[in-house]
C-alpha cells in the first residue's frame, strides 16, 4: 500500500569524530539545540562501532586522530554505506579542499569552527540527503505501484477471460477493445479490435443497440435489455459505462425464455380449458337445471288445481314451496350469466362490464360509477374480451369480499394503442406486497389470476394501495 512521504517526521542523526573532547562537547552543544541528534566518538574504531547499531545520516570527522585518520574513516565509511562525510582539520596544510572532494567527503572545514557557517553547511547536506531519500523513496513506491497494477492487470485478465459471461470492452466510440473467451465461444463471428460495437458487429438485433450504446457512454447511466432477440437466441444485455467507454455482457436466456412461452401457452390453455368449462356448466344451469327447476315451480302451482277441498295451511305451504324454487331459479340463471355473459358476444366488452356492474350494484350494499369511452370503432377478439371481464370480474369480487368499501369506480378507457382498465375503491386497503406474499403462500389465486390474464394479453398490470386509502388497479393491454 502506498503511503506519504514524511521525512520531517525522522530525526536527523549527526556522528561527531574527533579525539578532542572540548570539541565533542561544543558541538553536541550546537546540534542538540538545532534539534539533531548528535553521537559522539572520540576514535576511528569507536565511530564504525556506533555506525553498527544505528542509522547515521552525516559524519563529521577530524582529519588527525591516533587510529584512522579522517580520510582512512571516510574511505571505510564510503566503501560500507552511503552516510555523507564532512571532514574538519586545524592544519590547513595537510590536504587540500579539492583531494578531500575526490576521496569522496561532501565537504571540508577548518577548525576553530564558526559554528553559523558549520550549521549552514551540514543543513544544506541534509537537505540534499533529504531529496535523495524522498526521490529513492518515490521511485521504491513507484516500483511498488507498478507491481501491484501488474497483480491487479494479471487478476482482472484472469477473471475476464474467465469468467463464463460474455464481455465486451468498448472505448468512448463504441469500437472493441476486447472481449473474453466466453464471448469468443458464442459462435458466429468472432469480433476484432476496431470493430463498431452493434454496427459492425452484433448489429442484428430488434432495437438500435449502436444508439443505446453511445447514450450509455455519453451519459454515464448502465442500460439494461432483458430478452433481447438476436438471430435466433434470446440475450440478457447489460451496458456498464467507465471513465473510457462501456462494458457490455450478455447472458444467454434462450431457454429460460422457451420455458417462460411454454408456462404462458400452457396457462392459457387452462385458462380457456376453464373458461369451456364454465360455459358447459353455464349451459347445463341454463338448460337443465334451471328447465327442471321452472318445472317443478310450475307443477307446484297447478298441484290442488281442480282439488277445493284442500286446506289453506297447505295451499300456503305449496305457496312457499314456489316461492322457494322461484329463488332457487333466480339464483341459478344468476351463476349461468355470471359463468358465461350472454351479453359479452351480443353487445361487446364495454356493455358487458357496464351490465355487470348494474347487476352487482343491486346485489350488494355499494355505490358502482362505471363509465367507458373510445369503443366505437373497437373490435376485440372474444379471447380478449372474455379475458379483461373475467379480470374486472375479480376486481370487484375481491371488493365485496375483503375492502369493506362504499363506492367503486370502473372505467375503460380505448386510447390507441392500449386499452386501459382502471378500478378504484375507498376501502381500507392493504399493503400490495405483504398481501402477494400471503397469497401465494395461502395458494389464493384472485390477484394472480388477475395478473396472468393480462399477461397472457401482453399487457401491463398494476397495484396500489394503502391502508385505510383505498385502492387503485391499473391494467393496460395493447390492441389494434
């Protein structure tokens, strides 16, 4: 990990050579109140000693001492370490400025030391040290750096070429930087680099993908294109924007598509195996049932026809009889129209849901404000038709059942290109997704039957709801 450079957090080391111990004493002085950190060595021997335990960023040795001289230190400094030397002598005479320069000193000053001039020039070497350090140090965390981005390029490759979703890199032009293996291994051409991302390659979908793409990149919002058509597949596209253009994958849903058409073909047939049932029933009520039991009430009528002699208490119960199967075949005629509305093939949907709203206003305790509009010139197919009266039907059941409201509002709404169905109550509501939940752990179908037959229209079918508010059911269903 990369950190800041902060030498103005380290103490400078100074090592102070010289077997005067007047002189070790006054620079230790001089130093310490500068805030260095002075060492001090009264020989040669005893300075690489103490250059052993410690680190040492400047040496400052006399020339003359009994054991190694200054320039046999310096020359065993130099050939251990890079500390800079200063070296100091009280006998001019004994080397010249240029001789200790070439042996490898930093510098060289004569004694008495005038202790401004020694600061002044054993600052200016620290300083110099200072941006040594600082420049190796930049260049170690530069090296560093580089290695990392090289792990982090080796492990980002490793995972793109990898990874089992096909991946394409595009730059800010849509051209191809690369692409992984898993994309390589979709079959058709394999794309190049340079390639127009959907316009010279990949261009053969149902949407201008080439124009999404550039929005993609030019806004900076990811896109998302679920069962896309291409060719003869079905694809899960996902455009990515990056600071340099876009990532794009695409997972292959072919199948999951497949299955999704066979579960709709194959509710749809229940469904209309159901609906043919309920005609069957509506028929059997209709002719049979409800003839016999018209039968039964007329027989019960004409039964003490020709016959004065029988008493009024029974007459009455006779009476009663026939009112009863007068009920009974209201009730029955009521469940035939409700399971096949004669009225739907006669005057339309629109009539149709108008009727059923009369019809259940009488038959409970509510306010029903239906209206329609657009239906002119409208010609529904009876599966649709059927359909969107079956969802109404539910709609209102479900009202009478669970929302404990005063009015409902129904309205169809024929606005090309969609039909659009709108149910609202002021009952007490629920929350929509606690209540979806519920009923598909419960195994209720009301609210998903009602959303699988405009699924099966291609239609669009929304709920909304709170407590205590009300609720609004939205469908929206595409027709020509």
């Amino acid at each position: 990990m990369v950190s800041a450079y902060q030498p103005e957090l380290r103490q400078h080391h100074v090592l102070v050579v010289d077997d005067d111990s007047g002189v070790l004493r006054m620079l230790q002085t001089l130093f310490d109140n500068e805030g260095l950190q002075c060492i001090t060595a009264e020989s040669g021997a005893q300075a690489l000693a103490c250059m052993q335990d410690q680190q040492i960023d400047v040496v400052l040795t006399d020339l003359r001492m009994p054991d190694l001289n200054g320039l046999e230190l310096l020359e065993r400094i130099r050939a251990q370490s890079d500390t800079d030397v200063m070296i100091m002598t009280g006998h001019s005479g004994d080397v010249t400025f240029e001789e200790i320069i070439e042996k490898g000193a930093l510098d060289f000053i004569h004694k008495p030391i005038e202790p401004r001039e020694l600061l002044l020039r054993l600052k200016r070497i620290l300083k110099a040290r200072r941006h040594r350090e600082e420049r190796r140090w930049m260049e170690e965390q530069l090296v560093a750096t580089n290695r990392l981005i090289k792990k982090s390029e080796e492990r980002y490759r490793a995972l793109f070429d990898n990874s089992p979703v096909a991946t394409v890199v595009v730059d800010h032009q849509a051209r191809i930087i690369s692409f992984n293996q898993a994309r390589d291994n979709t079959g058709g051409r394999t794309p190049k680099p340079g390639d127009v991302m959907y316009r010279d390659f990949a261009g053969e979908h149902e949407f201008d993908m080439y124009a999404e793409l550039l929005d993609c990149i030019r806004t900076g919002v990811a896109k998302e294109f679920p069962q896309q058509k291409y060719r003869e597949k079905y694809l899960n596209i996902r455009m990515s924007p990056f600071f340099a253009g876009a990532i794009i994958t695409s997972h292959n849903v072919t199948q999951l598509k497949k299955s999704e058409l066979q579960i709709r073909s194959l509710t749809q047939d229940l469904l209309k195996a159901q609906e043919f049932e309920r005609q069957r029933i509506a028929r059997e009520l209709h002719d049979n049932v409800a003839q016999n039991l018209g039968a039964l009430k007329l027989a019960f009528e004409t039964l003490f026809d020709g016959q004065p002699a029988v008493s009024a208490e029974i007459r009455q119960r006779v009476a009663d009889f026939s009112e009863q199967l007068s009920e009974a075949i209201s009730k029955v005629r009521s469940m035939s129209y409700n399971m096949q509305p004669l009225s739907l093939e006669q005057l339309g949907l629109a009539h149709a849901v108008d009727s059923f709203c009369d019809d259940y206003q009488q038959a409970n305790t509510l306010s029903v404000d239906c209206s329609y509009a657009g239906f002119e010139k409208l010609t529904l197919d009876f599966e649709t038709q059927i359909n969107i009266y079956r969802f109404v039907q539910e709609a209102m059941n479900n009202v009478s059942k669970h929302a404990e409201a005063d009015n409902i509002k129904v309205r169809l709404i024929a606005s090309h290109p969609e039909l659009i169905i709108r149910i609202e109550d002021d009952g007490r509501g629920f929350d929509v997704k606690n209540r979806m939940a519920e009923a598909l752990d419960e195994k209720r179908m009301g609210l998903r039957s009602m959303q699988e037959r405009i699924n099966l229209l291609n239609g669009h079918f929304e709920i909304h709801s709170q407590t205590n508010r009300g609720t609004r059911i939205v469908a929206r269903v595409p027709v020509t």
